[in-house]
C-alpha cells in the first residue's frame, strides 16, 4: 500500500474532517480514503465506451416496444412573460 502526505492542511479543513469521520464512525484516515475513492471512481464509469443512465434505461425497457403519442394542436399563441 502506498503512502500520501498532504501538507499545509487549513485547520478548519482538519476539524471539519475529524467531525465527518466521527460521525461515519471512521478514523481520519479511513475517512480521507473513502472520499479520495469516491472522488476516483465515477471518473472511471465516464471513460469513452461506457454506457450512460439514459441509454441503461432504454435497453431496459426496449423490449416493451415504444407508443407514439399525438401532439396536441396549439389553441393560443404563446405570449411573452409579463415582469410587472
């Protein structure tokens, strides 16, 4: 396992820290690798090639087939916002 050392870490930044991983019941340190993980890892599901949420979820559903829907006919001419 590697090592990392960050210096001139804000106090503020430490504390803050420190109350984050108490409240995950974490020591510091686990709680830095966990951020640092899940800073990382969506980086890795967006490289070229992958497939996103929307394409997911229309392969999920092709088989179900797909309904065309009739657009409405527009009534009223659109009117611009009033801002009085």
């Amino acid at each position: 396992m590697a090592s990392l050392t960050v210096r001139n870490l804000d106090d503020n930044l430490k504390s803050r820290l420190r109350l984050q991983a108490a409240r995950h019941g974490r020591s510091m340190e686990e709680e830095v690798r966990v951020i640092l993980r899940e800073a990382i890892e969506p980086q890795a599901s967006s490289v070229a090639g992958a497939i996103g949420l929307g394409s997911r979820i229309r392969a999920h559903f092709a088989d179900l087939g797909g309904v065309e829907l009739d657009l409405m006919q527009r009534t009223s001419s659109p009117e611009p916002a009033a801002f009085s």
